[in-house]
C-alpha cells in the first residue's frame, strides 16, 4: 500500500528569522511552484490508473454523475 504524505517545509521554529529578503523569497516561491508541480504531476498519475484500481486505493473517480 502506498501513502502519500506533503510535508511543510516552509515551517519554521520561534527561533528562526522570518523571510523577508528578496532572494530568500524568490526561493520559497521557487519552493511552492516545485511543491504544485509534484502534486499536479502525482494527481496526474494517480487518474491515469485504471477505475478497479483507484476505486481500491479510494481515490475518487473522474466519471460524471
């Protein structure tokens, strides 16, 4: 069985400075397109199962009601 799990990278601790330089944004902008594509391209997959399939993984199915 496979599990799928999004961990939040950008959490940071009481410690931490925020990110408030121009670079240091780019970058986390950078972080969260990357983090979109991964889900988009994992979703894409994930539909391209057979119906059998996701119906046992309980993935919703893409059929009209």
């Amino acid at each position: 069985m496979t599990t799928i799990t999004y961990l939040d990278q950008r959490r940071q601790g009481a410690s931490s400075k925020p990110r408030n330089t121009y670079p240091q944004q780019a970058m986390s902008l950078f972080e969260r397109a990357i983090a979109a594509w991964q889900r988009r391209k994992t979703e894409r997959m994930l539909e391209g199962l057979p119906q059998e399939i996701r119906k046992d993984i309980g993935w919703p199915t893409t059929i009209g009601k």
